[in-house]
C-alpha cells in the first residue's frame, strides 16, 4: 500500500487512538501495583502481577492467523470494547485473583491488539515510512506514560481504587470509537483474504536468520526487563525509604526519557538505521538498571528511571522495525504472534526468576547483575550486526 491510501484522517485517528489506550493502560498498571503492595507489601505479589499480564502470549500465539484474514481496523476496535467490559469486573471484587484474571484478560487482548497494529501498519505504509510513523505512535505512547503514572499516583492517594477502574474503562471505550472512525481500504481488504493458508510465523522466522538473531537479542533483553520490572517499588520503598506513591512518579520520568528519545529519533530519521536504535537502547539499559542499583537517594533513582524511558523507545522501536522491514508481509502477524510469544515468555521467566533470586541477593546486587548482562549482549549485537554486513 502507498503513502496516499493511509489518509491524514486515519493517522490522526490512528495517533489518538494508541494515547488514550496506553494513558488507561498505564494509569491501571501503576495504580494495581500501588494497591498491591500497599495491602501486601510482597515483591512475590507483585510479580506475580506481572506474569499475570505475560502468560496470555501463551493463547495469542495462535492468532496470528486471524490477524492475517480480518480486518485490522475492526480486530483492533472490538479489542477496546472488551477490555472496556473485562474492567466493569473490577468494580465488584478487588481480591487479588480477581486482579490477576482481569490482567490475564486485558493483556491477552492488548498482545492481540498490538500484534494486529504492527499487521496493520507493514500494509497501510511504505517501508521507508515505517520507521517514521513507529516513532510518531512510539512519541504518543511516550506522551501517554509521562502523563498518566502521576495521574495515577494521584487518584491511588485520594480516591478509591474504584476511580482508577471507571477511567480505564471509558478510556478503552473512547480508544474503540477511534479505531471505528478510521476509513477502510478496500484494496487492503481483498489482500487480506489471500493470505496463504499454510505459511506460519515460525516458518518465516527460522528461514530468516536475521529476524531469528533479532528475536534471541529481543528475548534476552526482555528476560532482564522482566528481572527488574518487580524490583522498583521495592527499591523506592524497602531501600530508599519513600512512599510507594513515587513508583507513579517514577513512571512519569520514565515517560519524559520516552519522550525525549522520541523527539531525538524524529530529529535524526534519515539518519538511523533499526540496528543503531538497537545499539542504542541496549547500553543506555546496562546504564539505566546501574543507575538504579547505585541510587542513594530518590533523584538518583529517578536518573535511572530516565534513562530506562530511553530504553523502552529506542529497543522495541528498534526490534519491532527491523522484524517488519524483515519479515514476509504476507504473513506478517503469525510472525509478530510467533516472536511476541518468546519475548514475553522471557519476560515471565524473569518475573519468576527474580522473588526467588531475592532470598539470597541484595536487591542492588540484582540490578548490577541485570546491567551487566545488558552490557554484554549490546557488545554481542554489534558484533552480529558487523557480520551481517559483511556478508551483503
């Protein structure tokens, strides 16, 4: 599909449709976490969160194959409206179960609704495009995080967490309407039903080394994501001594480092390639989760939490681009749906991993552990990437 097939009114729909559904997503995760540990003061609870939200790769990977027949528009709509219904359960039980089956659904559905948005976007924009238009939604989900983690903090400190649960669901709602309003592509449409039948995503991604190599780096970087995910209220807490409601603040800086690699890579598009955001990210997180194991005082922390926004652009942005510049566009989503399924895997793993690890390791120790293992595989990928170009 060409450029002037994808219209400035879908984009500006497109645009408004990932803020509002990343502000609710963020508002719900930093506000569940809050709640958590302030009824449970367990890192084990709270990982357990975490997984909560990873094992629906396990069922996504099958529907791969839906994304590649169906229109995205509309996959992408009803996946709104019912995360939009999934939360009403919320306001009837806040037992701990409830929360982790209500995240298990939401996330099942928001891994299904980001597989589709990749689907969607390798077909409604040229490959010289795509890295562009990945860093204006990358930009606005930037936006999304510095906005809503405060906004959360706020209405954990003063409001029940019913408040949280009856934004998060009109959000979802408004986030759908969007999705509904973006025009139609007949074009699209008729490719979309001749995919071939008996191609799968696995199929593309061991045929093709370089998206094979680029899922390993992406699984180890988020097998250290998932190691460190549960540790940060723990460390503004336990360690520094501050009210569990910074973890929100904390978010919001991350958002602001989001925010300003954003505005660095729409600054500098012509000249960067996915392997150098790759590069990039992998050594601004050895940076980020050391600046956090050090941290004396909540400001250093918050260093380290910037420089972990500047991560969460520049990697997945990274990784996600270089597999749709790679990948068959004809069967583009088993193959997103395929390597989703190990990264988050990994994820999980790390989640697991880390309440245990915590019996004998000091949390700082941890963070030294999680940035040096950040640090060898930047060195390992730039390696992979010199061969590779040696070879064409």
């Amino acid at each position: 599909m060409t450029d002037k097939h994808f219209d400035q009114k879908n984009l500006i729909f497109l645009a408004m449709a990932k803020y509002l559904s990343g502000f609710a997503s963020y508002i719900y995760d930093v506000g569940i976490v809050i709640y958590l540990f302030s009824n449970t003061q367990s890192v084990g609870i709270v990982g357990g969160f975490f997984v909560s939200q990873l094992l629906p790769a396990i069922i996504i990977l099958f529907t791969g194959k839906v994304i590649d027949s169906h229109s995205k528009k509309k996959l992408m709509a009803m996946a709104n409206l019912l995360k939009g219904l999934i939360f009403v359960l919320l306001l009837f039980s806040q037992n701990i179960w409830v929360i982790y089956l209500v995240t298990f659904l939401m996330n099942l559905i928001l891994e299904f609704e980001g597989n589709t948005l990749s689907a969607f976007m390798v077909n409604a924009f040229s490959k010289e495009r795509l890295l562009k238009v990945s860093s204006v939604i990358n930009l606005l989900d930037s936006a999304s995080l510095l906005t809503a983690p405060a906004i959360a903090a706020f209405i954990a400190m003063s409001f029940p967490i019913q408040a949280n649960i009856i934004l998060d669901v009109l959000l979802f709602l408004l986030t759908a309407v969007c999705f509904l309003c973006m025009g139609t592509n007949s074009a699209s449409e008729e490719d979309e039903n001749k995919r071939p039948e008996n191609e799968n995503g696995w199929k593309d991604i061991i045929k093709n080394k370089n998206v094979l190599k680029t899922i390993i780096y992406w699984n180890i970087f988020m097998l250290c994501i998932g190691l460190a995910a549960p540790l940060e209220i723990s460390m503004i807490e336990d360690t520094l001594g501050m009210p569990s409601a910074y973890y929100g603040f904390g978010n919001t800086v991350e958002g602001i480092g989001m925010v300003l690699a954003s505005v660095f890579i729409l600054g500098i598009i012509r000249k960067l390639k996915p392997a150098y955001i790759i590069s990039i990210g992998l050594f601004s997180a050895a940076a980020s989760y050391l600046f956090i194991g050090i941290s004396q005082n909540i400001w250093m922390y918050f260093v380290g939490a910037c420089l972990v926004g500047i991560t969460a652009t520049f990697c997945p942005l990274g990784f996600k681009t270089e597999i749709q510049l790679k990948c068959n566009p004809a069967t583009v989503g088993r193959t997103f749906t395929a390597g989703r399924f190990t990264i988050l895997l990994s994820r999980a793993a790390g989640s697991l991993m880390v309440g245990k690890i915590l019996t004998f390791a000091d949390i700082r120790a941890v963070y030294y552990g999680i940035s040096s293992i950040l640090f060898v595989t930047a060195l390992w990928y730039i390696k992979f990437r010199k061969s590779v170009l040696k070879t064409q």
